[in-house]
C-alpha cells in the first residue's frame, strides 16, 4: 500500500498529527509520501519539517511532482480543508480513492466532502458538527501522541514553585482564560511560561516565550500544563499534571477512571474561566498526593486511548475498508 499524505504547512497541532501520522504509517510498514503544499509561507518550519522526514526515509514532494507520483500511490489521505479540491481532481483524473481527515469545526456539506471515499473526524464535537448525510462514511479517530517520544522523564521532582505552562494559540476568545490563568498562578505564588503565537499584558510571574515550533523541550521542564486539542494529550503522555483551558475551563485531568466519550480536551466546553476556579485547582496541586494522583491519571488515560499506534492502527482500518470498495 502507497500512502501519499497531503498537507498545507502552517504551524499548528494539524502539521504536528501529519508528522507523527506519517512515521507512524512507516513504522508499521507502509509506503508513505507526503506532498507539502505552502513551503515559502513558513521556511523555518518547512526546514524542520524536511529533516523529520528524512530521518524517517519518507520523502516530501511539491505539487509540481503530481503527474509523475499520483499513478503509484493507491491513497491519497488530504488533511487541510484547501487541499480537498485538489485531491477530488486527482481522484477524477487517476481513479485514486481519497480520505479527508477534518481537523477543525464547521464544516458543512459539498461536492469535495460527498466525493471522498470515507472522512475522518479528530473530535467527537468535529463528527458531531457534520450534517446528517456525512455521518455514515465519518469516522471517528483521536489526536494519538507517541509514547516513546512523549514520556515522563525518570524521577523528575516537582519544582519549587511549581511551573504552569500555557502553550497554543490565542484567538480573542482565549484571552480571558490566560488571563484568569495569570491572575491564579500570580495568587498561588507559582511560576508561568506562556508559549504562544500572541503577547498580552499578564502579571509579574509571567514569562512570555514566544512561539514554539517543537514544544518537547519545554514541557519536559514545566509542571503543569493547561492547553486544549492536540497539545494537552502531549502534556498528559509527558505526565505533567493537565488542565484543559480554551475558550472555556474543563478543569484538571484527576482520573483515569472515564471513557473518551465522557472526556472534552477540545477547550470549548466546561465553565467561563475564572480566577477563583483555577486557583482552586492550583492550591491542589500544591498537594504532592493530589500532584502525583494527577500526574498518573494523565499519562494512563494517553496510554489507554490516545496513543499514535491507536490512531495509526484505526486509519489503517478505513484505508482497507476503502481499497476493499
């Protein structure tokens, strides 16, 4: 089986999941190519992104490499909304079958959508939000993180203070989260990193560092995360005690004991961010029982359902359901 992966690079979890979607495809045998679309917007990203795959021995091809690649591949997998058109075409001019995966919200029916051999949604609110005449060929795989990669590092004592990491990007609508979140952790007397694509005014125990491409080395430093989507499933294989903050406040992650039906990491739903609520939290965590029991309950619930050999092994499933017609 030839997979070609298609992607429009922009920074962001969507780049990250093609990334480790494609190793893991590797790692399990798979022919795998990738077609990057939108180099230049992003140079340095692109760089890094070409040395991963390298290292993988996947090769990256341009959309100039179309006519020559598309009669050998047997999958085309599109991963961004602009590239759905694009791979609609391919499929009409080389008989390839195609499969969208739907990383956002608000996507509503059309041509390239009804076209495509079967869909798959990251989230069960993406699934949710499709209409009624897409539901059966949608199917549902989570963000899956690598294990091996994102582990807890060996005997890492909390810090003193403990360190909170906010890391994503911030919308309008995720202002008045790192805001509460600021306010809290000034209040606990802890210390927070902000990693994100915007600055805002925050109190003297903020430190603000920026964008950043590779989030690891980071994470591996800091306590405490609170982030949404694709970043706090890495946050949770890392171990670190994990709250999910976005546009609204879902609380920390304190079990394992819960099914993914029952468990929202997308940062949309849960309770208006307040100070008083995450500081609540935070003092909690002051607590090494509470700490600890914290720690454990994130990486156990990563281990049990959102692990990238899950989401390799799933899609798998839907590229054979596809080539068996």
């Amino acid at each position: 089986m030839h997979v070609l992966l298609v992607n429009i690079l922009f920074q962001g979890g969507q780049t990250t999941h093609t990334i480790e979607l494609a190793v893991g495809l590797k790692r399990k045998g798979v022919k795998v190519s990738f077609m990057l679309i939108g180099e230049k917007a992003y140079p340095r990203l692109a760089k890094e992104f070409r040395k991963i795959m390298a290292e993988n021995g996947i090769p990256v091809f341009t959309r100039s490499d179309a006519k020559t690649l598309l009669p050998n591949v047997d999958i085309v997998h599109a991963h961004s909304s602009w590239t759905y058109a694009l791979a609609v075409r391919w499929k009409e001019i080389y008989g390839v079958p195609v499969v969208f995966t739907i990383h956002g919200l608000g996507i509503r029916a059309d041509q390239r959508l009804e076209k495509a051999n079967a869909l798959i949604a990251v989230g069960r609110r993406t699934k949710e939000g499709l209409p009624d005449e897409l539901q059966e060929k949608t199917v549902l795989i989570t963000n899956g993180v690598d294990l091996e990669k994102y582990k807890p590092p060996p005997d890492k004592a909390p810090s003193k203070p403990l360190i909170v990491l906010y890391a994503g990007r911030l919308t309008e609508k995720k202002v008045p989260g790192l805001e509460a979140l600021a306010a809290a952790v000034q209040k606990a007397g802890l210390l927070l990193l902000v990693a994100s694509d915007r600055e805002v005014p925050l109190g003297r125990n903020a430190v603000f560092v920026g964008w950043q491409e590779e989030l690891l080395p980071i994470m591996q430093q800091v306590d405490v995360l609170f982030a949404c989507g694709r970043t706090i499933r890495e946050g949770m294989a890392l171990g670190l005690a994990c709250g999910v903050l976005g546009e609204n406040y879902y609380g920390l992650i304190t079990t394992a004991e819960v099914s993914p039906e029952n468990l929202d990491l997308s940062g949309i739903t849960g309770d208006v961010p307040s100070r008083d609520a995450i500081l609540k939290d935070l003092l909690l965590l002051k607590k090494p029982k509470f700490f600890k029991k914290c720690r454990s309950a994130a990486r156990s619930l990563v281990e049990r359902f959102y692990s990238l050999d899950q989401m390799v092994e799933r899609t798998l499933e839907v590229y054979s359901k596809v080539l068996a017609g």
